[in-house]
C-alpha cells in the first residue's frame, strides 16, 4: 500500500488508546463470531482487518467493524455464504460470494487463483455477489507469499466523477500489484484510483481543515476545497484531478477495475454499485448481484527464476531509494515500505486507536455481550 | 487509447499534406523493406504504425520511422531477428525478442499469449531484448479481436521521475487494458503513466506555448511550465503531477509496468533502459537485455458468456455515455471512442502529415531510393 500521508500522526493528537495485537484480534473475531460467522471465517475477516490496522491504514481496519455489523443487520450481509465457483477454465473462474463478508470472498477466489497458477503458471478470479473486502493488499499478499506476484482490485460505492461528469459513477475502485522482493519488504502498489481516498477527506474534516484543490467538486460539478462537500452530493476526482492533469486516466484505470470485477463476474457496476453504508438502500434496478472484485496470481517461476528476479527487484529498490531529491529530508518512498515498516512497529507496541472508533467498537461489545477495550 | 487533445487540429494549423491510407501503407512497406526486414515482419511493422496514424495519434505512427532507421543505422535495431521462447509454463513465457523492431516482437508475444489462452483461458508474455513497440493498444487490440481482454504495457527511455525524486528514472510506461463490447467500439484504455505524455509537449514547443504547472519539472527538480525544460535535463512528473494530488500512484503504476516488462523478462529496468533517440548511447552497464514488454489475454468465456458479456458493456457505456455533464458541451469520453471514430474517418479521407514528418519522409526515401510522398 502506497500513501504519504500516513495517518498516524494525526490520530496521536487525538491521544488514541493503543492496543495490543492479540487483543484487538480476538475482540474483532468474538464480533464476527457473535454475528454468526464460523470458527474459520471469523478468524479470517479479523486477519484481513488487523492486516490493515498493522499496516497503519486504519482507514480499513477496525473502524469498519460497525459498517460490516450494520451492512448484516440489513441483511445485505451473509455470514454463512455457500461460496461457489459458477464458471471455470483451468486458469480463469467466475465466484459467486453469495452475499458474504468479502473479506472471506475475496481470500478464497484469491486462494483458487494460487491453486490455478501453481498447475498452469497463472490464475484469474472475477468474483460477483460479495461485499466490501477490505484492503486490495491483504488479497495480493497472500500471492506474494508463494513467490507469485498477486493482483487484487474491486469496485465500490459510486463516489467519483468521470472527467467532465457531474455525476458520481464510479467507487474509489482501488487496484493492487504485488511483487515479492529478496532483501525487503514485497513492492505492493495498492491505491484508490481517485486522487485522494475518502480516508483523506474525514481526517480533514475531523480537523476542520480545507482540502487541496483538485481532490473533490461540489454537487453542481465545480471545483471546491470543502471537505463536506462529498456529504452533500458532491464527488471525488479521478486520479489526474482535472482533464489537463489527464483525469481521463484517472478515469480510465477506474472504469477498468469496474469492467474486470463487474461487468465480466455479473456483478453489479458504475452507479449499481450498492452502497457501502448501511442507511442508503441499493438501487432497486441491479444489473447483477452485489459487488465485484477481480484477484490473480502469476508464478514468478513462470517467467525466469525466483532468485533472478529478487535480486533485480532488490536491486531496482535500491537505485530508487538512492535517488538524488529535491528536498534532501524527502526519500523516495518505494510503495509497500512505509505499510512494512508499520507492520514491524505496531506487532511490537499495539495498534493506536481513536476516541470514535473505541466508542463504536465499545458499543458493538455492549450489543453483542462481549467484553469492552480498555487501555 | 484515451486522450483528450487530439493532435489533429493542432496540426492542421500547419496544413498537413494528406496521404491516403494505402500509399503511407506502401511506402512504410518499403522503409522496411530497405532496412532488410522480410516481407512479413515489414507488413507487419507498418500495419504497427499506419494503426496509429489512422486512430489519430501522430506522435506514434510514421512520425516515428526515422527514428527506427536511425536505430538500425546505430546497430541497435535488428531487423532479421530470431524471435525465441527462452521460458513457459502452460499460461506463462518470456521472450527473447533478438534487438528486434518492437513492432514485430510484441505482436509475435501477444499471438503467444493467445494461443495460450485459447487452450488454458489465459495467457501471459513478459518480453527482453526488444525495441520502442508502437501504441500499446495495436497489440492488446489482436486479443479482443478474438473476443479476449487485452493487456498491453512497456517500459521506455527514462523521463519521469519518481515522486521527490530529481532524476529521471522511469519511462512514461504506457499502460494498456482493452475490452470486447457489442454494438459499440472496444474499450481501450490505453495510457502514460505520467501527467502528460511527450507528444503534448512537443506541440506547445511547436506553438510556443508554456504547459501548465504539474507536467515538468526542471532540472533541478523545481516546477516550470517551459516546454524546453526536459531538452535541458528536466523531468515529466508521474500522473497525479504532485505529492498531495497522488503522483505516488503515477509512480507505482510505472514502477508497475517496469517490474512486469523488465525486472520479469530480464530486460534493462529504471534508468538502465537504452534511449530511444539514436544520439544518446545506451547505459553501458546494463542490468539486462534491451526494453521489455508484457503482455496478455484472457478469454471473456473463461468468466461469463461472451455475449452476456458485451450486453452489459454495452449498458456500461450507454451509461457513462449519457451522463450529466458540468458543461454541457463537453460529454464524458468512452476510452477508445475518439480513436474509433478517427479510424473510420482517416480510413476514407487519409492521413493528415505535417511538414516536418513529410520532409524527415522524404528524407528517408531519397536515402533508401524509393518514391516519395506526394500530395
């Protein structure tokens, strides 16, 4: 995963609660168990959501927790799927997900990928009918770590204007690739095709800052730098912010994670998409069933020797992260390195917690009869 | 390919000379031909660029055949080469393209990739030891042509520079993604991975234009809007343009398509990757063999029934198409739709060249004794 603004320091003004991994781990699967997942999946959605925490995107971790409570309170949540594969070649397959976490989906269309790509070198899963899968890397890891390089896209919610739209058409709709490396961390591109993720906006609005032009437009289509802006029906921008800056890019990379995971699984697409909160309803005309994901997994093998290709990956991090910079305090940051380095730190001294999200977590224990977070 | 400023009314400014399709088809032949490639490889190689020309981007069609020569003059183009599969699995190779014309090598991977996922579902084909391969969509076209998805990418000389970086250590690493749709055009996504590709900046030097701010920097790492500055050691900016706008991912998506093309393949990566321009000499410490590609197809059966397939991409463009606009002049762009129709125009009413690709032309056939172009 690859961000620059991490959002660790500006969660420590808020004096956050800090809490161990094994903790938080077991909290989170007593509330996926409590929502009537099995043993196995139970503990995978906690897995896939500390990955995130570890990792410092708390924008995917546990403060998802109640929007997944809420989503199967709706019922638009399956917590026991009958998870399937609907249409198969020896290297491609459809899944259905049958309306589950997919953060359960998403592992194991991710898992039929590696099985494909260890018979026949590569393996492809466009995946409909599931939900809201948690970050793109946790899926393209899970490659990484059998020397494949992994690929994990989705679409999500309509939230983002096409260039020259008005209209929210398009998620975030992030896409991931993922290359396993000799001496460092596995180079993991994983970023939201919008110019600057939702995650960004609420830390500015909890700040009560304005956000830079070219990350959002109003209602009506014009610019503007209000971070509240998306709450009243406005959008975010394509990555390329506006036409001169090549949004249509932007545009064009979102529209293809929405066609691979969607339009080729029988999911539903662009506008379709059902939202993620649980107090907008779906659109009552679907083009398919929930949303899509699309994941895959090559061998590295399958192309030149595992140890050739690490140690030229190896070396190409070092000619990047050795490069002359503008401002001498600023690296290159080689993406997957700042979430590496979190990783380490937060296994040892716990995962920060903000006020807002011990509250909702603290809330789904009372509900659920299980026990509080306390320091 | 997706752009949005169509180079045709610049250059008719300059009244073009108009070439009907088959005699700029003939005369490409026959620069080929001259250069010793065999009656295939020059068939092919000028179908390479005439596609371009005919969908509307000149930056990459005949305009480019004095620099092949060049190359070839140099020895670094070699045009009887002995295209070979040095690794595969059933869905996987690498390809050893011999200092070959890209234009050659890349449609040899790709019918290979084809072949591949017409047996398994999918195929996929990192390249070595190749050359500048025209417009990534020509070669991801061929897999939608068998009602497949296409993927095209390719690294290229270093321009970009990393986010905080002051060197130039990518190419604009084009990307590509097509797919099959029903009553309308394919969708092509095809694009640079930097803010803006060179062919734009060539047209505001033509104009003497300064470009806006977030495409180049200069050489000292700080922000122009001179279109000379990349001539005197500046750099293109990675898609996003700047850190807070999300060139990270601009970056990541070119490291992306480096590490599948070359890191992969055992071609030259980064800032090791031979100039196209014949005056520069190649790096001479090489970290592998000539530019790389990759490439890939898969089966739109391998997922869902064709025609369901196109039905519901057909609905997808209808969609985006006949979205709410902020100007109502101006509507959101389908990928590939403004190449299409060039296509079909340039296909009656011919190629518009202007006078400096005329006279570099013609400067070639006087070299090689071959008829010019004429009105």
């Amino acid at each position: 995963m690859l961000r620059l603004l991490r959002p660790i320091p500006v969660y420590i003004i808020f004096a956050p609660l800090i809490i161990t991994e094994s903790v938080l781990r077991r909290f989170t699967e007593n509330i996926f168990l409590a929502m009537g997942c099995s043993e196995e999946h139970a503990q995978l959605s906690a897995d896939v959501l500390l990955k995130s925490d570890l990792r410092g995107i708390d924008s995917h971790g546990v403060a998802r927790l109640i929007g997944y409570v809420r989503l199967w309170e709706k019922k638009r949540i399956n917590t026991k799927p009958n998870i399937s594969i609907v249409h198969e070649t020896p290297t491609t397959a459809t899944v259905d997900g049958d309306a589950g976490l997919g953060l359960v989906v998403a592992p194991f269309a991710m898992q039929l990928a590696i099985n494909k790509a260890e018979k026949y070198g590569s393996g492809w899963v466009s995946v409909r009918n599931s939900n809201h899968f948690g970050i793109a890397g946790y899926h393209a890891l899970l490659a990484v770590e059998n020397d494949m390089i992994g690929f994990a896209m989705t679409n999500a919610s309509p939230l983002v204007s096409p260039t020259y739209s008005s209209e929210r058409l398009l998620g975030t709709n992030p896409m991931c690739y993922a290359f396993p490396a000799g001496k460092y961390p596995p180079v993991i591109v994983d970023m939201a095709t919008s110019a600057a993720a939702n995650g960004k906006l609420e830390i500015a609005q909890r700040l009560g800052k304005q956000v830079p032009e070219g990350w959002i437009q109003d209602i009506d289509g014009q610019p503007t730098t209000d971070p509240h802006a998306l709450k009243s029906g406005g959008s975010l921008l394509p990555l390329g912010s506006d036409a001169e800056h090549g949004s249509h890019k932007g545009f064009g990379l979102g529209a293809t994670v929405d066609i691979l995971s969607a339009v080729l699984s029988g999911a539903n697409y662009g506008p379709w998409v059902p939202p993620f909160v649980s107090f907008l309803d779906p659109p009552n005309d679907p083009v398919g069933s929930g949303i899509g994901h699309f994941v895959g997994a090559m061998r590295v093998d399958g192309f030149r020797p595992v140890d050739e290709f690490k140690a030229h990956l190896d070396n190409w991090i070092e000619r990047f992260k050795s490069s002359a910079t503008v401002d001498p305090d600023k690296k290159v940051i080689i993406p997957g390195e700042p979430e590496a380095a979190a990783e380490a730190e937060r296994k040892v001294s716990g995962v920060p917690l903000v006020d807002a999200v011990v509250t909702d977590l603290n809330g789904l224990a009372e509900k659920f009869g299980i026990g509080k977070l306390e320091a």
